[in-house]
C-alpha cells in the first residue's frame, strides 16, 4: 500500500537540500543555534548516535582497544611539530587567545583533531617494547572553522571518536589500519544497512600528515557521496618529530609506528540521505531509538490493554517499544512515527481486537498486514530482520545502478549533471588529472579500490599510460 | 592479615597530598599533559568514570531525562544575558578570539557551565505548556581558567553531566530539584559507597544565578570535605532574561521554572580520597573496571586450566574478570592489582590445586582465606557484596567519628588544625561571618541540613540570634 504523502516536507525527487533540511527540522534532528555554525544535537539524533556509539565502543573493546580522555586544547608549537599536518589543519582552527582577562602566553587550539596530544602523551608513556601496542580511542567533540554549515555534514563542532594506536612493527600498525576499516565496514554495512565502497585514498586526497589513508564512501539517494569514515597509516610520520621511541627487542631505540581513525556524527547525515523518503527518516531496526512503536486508535479499556499487553511481550523480547495512547488522530500519530522513522507501527483499535488482530505497517515499504494478537511476537521478530535486510539491498541495488564505468570525460559530464554516482575511470597517478575532473561539478577521487578492474590502459583524462582504476564521485 | 605496605606510595597518614599523587602516578590515573592545567584522564580512571556514566545515565533515563549536545562555545552577549551568572563565571572562562586567521566578530567562550545556551534552545523550542516539561542532560567536558591544578579536584578543564529542565509551575521544578538531588545520594551510598550530607548552600556559596542549590557534601580520609554533586533550583531567573515563555492552560504567556543539576570526574578523586589506602585505590565492586583479578603463581598445564575454567564461570555471573598469567612473581602481580583496587583477587597455584582449593583476598581488609575451587561462585558473589557494604560503612563510620558539635569558635580551630571534619555549628545568616570562619583554615558552609539540630540560640562567630545549623569545614 502506498504512504500518503506528508506535506511538510519536500519531495526528495524535486529538491534533496531542501528535503534535507525538511527532515532535520520536522523530525527534530538538529536545531540552529545562536553560535554562528554550530547546531544542537536534538534528543532524538542523539538517541541515534547513543545507539551508534553503543555498537562501535563494543567493537572497538573486543578488539582490544581501551578509551581515555585528551585534553580539548592543544598549543600552537605541539600543532605545529608536524609540518603537513600543521598546514592542513591551522587554517580551519579556533584559537584561545585569552583566559579570564589574561591574555595566554601561547595561543591554544580548539582541537581539530588529536594526532598531537596523543603522540606527546605516547612519548611520555611507551619506553619499552613491553609497553606496545597502545590501542586508544577517545570519544570527543572536534572543532573546525568550516564557512558553510550543513547539520550532521559540515559544522564548526561536530562529534566523533578517534583512535590513536602505537606499535612495535609497521607491519603490525598496517594491519590496525585493516583492521579498523573493517570494522567501519561491517558497522555499516550490518548495523546502519549502508553499503560503501572501500579503498585508499590518492595523495591529493588523503590526510594531513599520513603515509596513506584508507576510507569508506557511501552513496546518498542523489547519487553524491559521502566519506563516511577513515583508518590512516602514519608509519613514522609522527612519531619521528615527537619523538615517541621505544628499546626493542634487540635493546635499541626504535621509533613506532602509528595509526588513526574515526567516524563522527556525519554517519546521523549519511543514515538521513541514504535511506530517507519522502515521508521522513526511515531508520533501520538495528539503530533505531524506538523499533516499534504501538499506536492506540479510539482508546477504550480493552484498546489500552491490549497495547500495554504487547508493550510488555515485545520489551520482555528486548525490543526498543513506544506506546502512544494519546487522543490525537490516528493520522496525525502514523504521520508523526513515520517521520520519525520508526522501522515497524502496530495499530491497535476496537473494531479489529475484537477479532483477536491488530494491524501491522512497516515504514520502508508502507506495507500493511492484519495480524492475530497472538502472533505478533514472531511476525515483528521476523519483520525486523526483513526491514533491516530490505534497507541494505535497496540502498545496495541503488548504488549499483549508479555506479557506472567511464573512458571518456565526456561521459563523466553527462554523468554528473543527469545522474550522479560512482563513476569507475582509469587514472595515471598525476594530481593535475585530478584537479582537471575537479571542474565536473567538483567530482573528486573517492578512493583506489583494493581490487583494482582494468577498464583501459589510458588515463580518462590525459590519455597516457594509467597506474590505477579510481572511483570518481560528487563529495558532500 | 595485614597488606605488606607499597614501597612507591608515601603513607596517607604521613602526607595525604603527596600519596594522592603517587595513586595518580602509581595507578595510571591521570598524567600531566603540556597544555598547562589540563590533565589526560589515562585508560584505568576513564573506566571507572564510564561505569560511573553508565550506572547514572540509566536513573536518568528512568526518570524522564533525554540526552542531548549543544555547542561547546558560547557567545559573550549569550553568556552577559544574566548578569549575576556573567559575575561568577567570566573570570574564569577561556575565549576564542580567532577563527583561522581572521578575528571573530564577537568572541565567544567555551562552555564553563551550559544554562545560557539551554535557555536560548529552549527558548525556540517551548510554546507551549503542551511542550513541557523538558527533562534534558548532556555528557560533556567543560572548561574553567582556574590557577591550581589537582587531577580530578581541579583542572581547567573536566568531565561531567549537565542537566537542565523547565518545568511548567515552581513546584514541579523544585520537585525536580529534590528528586535530582535524591539520585544523586543513591548513586554515591549504594555504587560508590560514599555517604554525604545534603543540604542547601548559603546564599555566599550557591551557584551564581541559582534561587538556591542544593548540594552534596563528602568527608576524605583527610577530614577535608569534597563538593560532590550539586543540584539547583532557578525559578525564574533564567527564563526571564533569556525570554523562555509559554502559553499557560489559561492561555496566558508565563515564564518557566527551571532547574540545573551536575557531577563530574572529581567523583573520581572522591572515590580515591575515601576508600584508598597505603596500598593504592581500594574501589567498591560496584563500579570498579574490574571486580576479580584471577593470579597465577608458577604456571603449569593445570593452573591455566583452573584459572580459565574460574574465569568463564565469573564471567558467565556477569562479573568483570581479569586474568593474568604473565610470568611476573606473585609479590609483584599482588602488588599491582592491589595498586589498581580490584575488589578480590584469587590465587590460582599448583600446590593449593593439587588439593582443589585457591586462595582469595580481598582489597578492603587484606584478609585471605582458602576455598574450594568449586565453592568460589558462591563465596565471590557474596564477597562483592560484603566489601561494598564494607567500604560504605567503614567511611560513614569515619565520617561519623569526623563530625563534631561545636558553640565555640576556638573548639572549630583546635578541630581544624588536628583532626578536621563536619563540623556543626549555629549560624546568624550574616555572611560576614562566613567571612569570619574562613579565616579558621579557610572553614567554609558547607550546607543548611534540611532537618536542622538545635545546638544553641546563637551565632557562633557574632552570639547573635541563630537562624540555622550549619555544617562547616574545609574544602578541596
């Protein structure tokens, strides 16, 4: 069956921003605040994030890795210790000039990031090989002077975790960086239902200050794509200006090896333009605040009873349940449950339990389906993992039918203006090709997958000899 | 049996400050960074503050309360709104000046405290009294300029949760104000096993801006008392100047009543200065990272057998088990855990399994004790629950023994030069004499008790007429 359209928000087909930015605030996701750039995080994405939160830090634990907490401040001669990273990241900073009415002796930063604060701490703390691995993560609020703001996708604050990892060997630092994207990886794909693409990013592309950096991209419904999270290898990079040695094995002094990544509150954006409609949020069960939600249609004492009846069974299976037995229509409630995303909606009014059944709807479909009372357990248990399951495929089928193979730069331009999404073309490694593809629509190296296919032996854009098969993408 | 006294810490009797240092140091707690007054909260503290979250967050969210995030900046003409906040607080705020390379318009500080920008979301998302009330909290790290540093007690900047809620009448928010208050003294008797005083601050000492402030006092070993949590009461001296109205059930504009209410990591540093001992922190299982630290003692096929087979049993009573098997001598494991304050150890050797038994220890007391391995579930879970309620009664007792009843105002110095404590005394209400017992040691109000003794009829600084009794002492 077919969802009535909801009025307040725009068609996503006419107008993504504006739909966009019709969920975020319909949906009370985030709101404008009197800082110039800077959003609330409203209660319901938070709830969001809590649950993401909730998923990687059990990830990141059974992987070894402890939580801590680094300083919000970093001064400007430990930001300033490695050179590419210094340039990358000083010109998007807030720095305190003042504390109190005193003005400081060293300007601090507002961290960007924390490769700094974590190497000074490392070169106090590793001494030995028996010190090594350090597998930290702290979760955190980052800030960068951003001039345009888009909630969840581009703010002066936003939220996410890092971690910080030393090691003995290279080898085994390169392995952490495996290891993390893979993590991100399986999060997306079986918790957010995201499928994403994964593979190293070009130098141009990658991290202020890394050897190399691996990510995953996603594609949102209009076809741009979203780094939706990254797993740097920095080898000695840092570790060499700050100094973080260590006595090996064979009692020398070694530097270590390092690795970083992170994923923020920009997932809360990439969930919205993923798997959204036009009604609002479709969330997928595994991360959604509220799983279910039971929704009384003209109350009376057997209606109530049969809602607070479900409510309990569901609960008692673990199910995140919302109960709402208010008086407002019964159109007004499916309406404001759907914009909210909430994956399942379980009708329960006179007329039908007087049958022994309720009705069922799930949110990504619109699907509708009578039910008896006492079946409802296992359907929803059932349903649950179908929505989830449902959520991956469709965005899945979706990126695969925008995904497209190029040889020619005019095929990218038609690509890009018509239909954008992931556009598979050789490359021969120079940055200037890249800047070139760069004045389509702004399409930028997305990453070198690690299985590389051989669509031409020349660069789409120059034509000499090509190193490497790129995804090419629109960026948000 | 008496614990062999640890050679790396100074005895607590000999100087409390400096074996509050060496626990620091010792147990890997905090560790001083290079930005001057800030402090890294190292993996081990940063567990215990994690259960401390999770164990608080859940009686949150039972009673209402929804976590959300706002800004960490603040901007000066947000923060001047209201003035006797702006008083207290802009001392002591770090400002960000610049943006990149370019000066902002108006400086803004980062958040000492979050009233100002909840009272300005608020005041766009609050219509009506349909909308209330608003039960909100949020986890975050605030900064404060102070000029000493002291891990956990004092940095410039900590960890801690805000909540802020508005509330359609006074009662409603003063209720919340008691009932935050009320979880706030469960938390600290029944998981960290502190008992406090609660009470009501002097107008002198109450939070600035707050029609009055409810607070928690504890006593340290020391005798010094530690602020632990305080809970506040607004009426409407916020929603005032901030302009947060409603439309009534009478239809008519009112004000909302609000309330805020914290604690923080120097949660942390009580949990150290009440229960630790010669031989570093002794933590209540409770919220302990781990509760039962499994020893080895020359490992063979058997020992590690043992020890794995006990582990999965504990760990199967949903216990946080560690275990260690390294190949350090059983003086240094024990002195290691012991450092750390895991509740119970038990020591796995071959001798003792030859025979079926281990031997167990627990943190508080020292004492050992030989068991049958097949007896060590039962003995362990009834054995966490003994040293809980042993440590909790062991600092009352200690608090109780600290608590003196004083008419004179040389009886408080002799008490505050020798043994301080609680002391409780008769006061005027005149803050110059607050000013006066400030001079004894900088003896402080620490609250009105809400069921107030009658000691005298007079003041005892000026032997005027008494309005209240008062519980004084020194302060970290």
């Amino acid at each position: 069956m077919a969802i009535v359209k909801n009025e307040k928000i725009t068609s996503r087909d006419v107008d993504f921003a504006q739909w966009y930015t019709d969920i975020i605030k319909q949906a009370h996701l985030a709101h404008y605040s009197s800082v110039k750039g800077c959003l609330v995080i409203e209660p319901y994405a938070y709830a969001i994030w809590e649950n993401m939160q909730t998923v990687l830090d059990k990830m990141f634990k059974e992987t070894g890795h402890e939580n801590l907490y680094m300083p919000m401040f970093i001064p400007e001669s430990l930001l300033k210790k490695e050179s590419e990273h210094v340039e990358g990241f000083a010109p998007e900073v807030a720095w305190v000039t003042y504390g109190g009415k005193n003005q400081l002796e060293e300007k601090l930063c507002v961290r960007p990031t924390s490769e700094t604060l974590f190497c000074d701490y490392y070169s106090d703390v590793v001494g030995s090989y028996r010190d090594l691995p350090k597998l930290y993560n702290q979760w955190c609020s980052v800030v960068r002077w951003e001039k345009s703001t888009r909630p969840f996708l581009r703010s002066r604050e936003f939220l996410w975790q890092e971690g910080h990892t030393v090691h003995e060997t290279a080898k085994e630092a390169e392995e952490e960086t495996f290891r993390m994207l893979n993590i991100y990886k399986k999060f997306f794909e079986e918790y957010l239902a995201i499928p994403v693409l994964v593979g190293k990013k070009t130098e141009k592309e990658k991290f202020a200050g890394a050897e190399y950096t691996l990510s995953l991209e996603a594609l949102m419904y209009d076809g741009v794509s979203l780094q939706s999270a990254t797993s740097h290898y920095f080898g000695q990079k840092f570790s060499k200006p700050f100094d973080v040695k260590f006595v090996d094995r064979e009692n020398k002094l070694q530097y270590v090896y390092q690795t970083s990544w992170g994923c923020s509150t920009r997932m809360i954006g990439g969930l919205i333009m993923v798997h959204g409609d036009d009604n609002g949020l479709v969330l997928p069960p595994k991360i959604a605040p509220k799983q279910v939600v039971i929704a009384t249609i003209r109350n009376n004492e057997n209606v109530l009873k049969v809602a607070s009846e479900l409510e309990s069974k569901l609960k008692a299976l673990g199910m995140r349940v919302i109960v709402d037995t208010s008086d407002k229509s019964a159109g007004f409630k499916f309406a404001e449950y759907e914009m909210k995303g909430v994956p399942i909606r379980i009708e329960v009014g006179p007329r039908d339990i007087e049958n022994g059944q309720v009705i069922i709807a799930r949110r990504d479909t619109g699907a509708k389906e009578i039910v008896k009372i006492d079946e409802v357990e296992s359907i929803i248990t059932k349903l649950l993992d179908d929505i989830q399951a449902n959520l991956y495929n469709r965005a899945l089928e979706h990126t695969k039918e925008r995904t497209y193979t190029c040889t020619t730069l005019d095929e990218v331009k038609e690509i890009m203006q018509t239909k954008p999404g992931f556009v598979k073309a050789m490359w021969c490694g120079d940055p200037e090709c890249e800047a070139k593809m760069k004045e389509i629509r702004g399409t930028k190296s997305r990453c070198i997958p690690f299985e590389e296919e051989h669509i031409s032996d020349h660069c789409i854009v120059c034509g000499r000899k090509a190193k490497h098969m790129v995804y090419w993408g629109i960026q948000y």
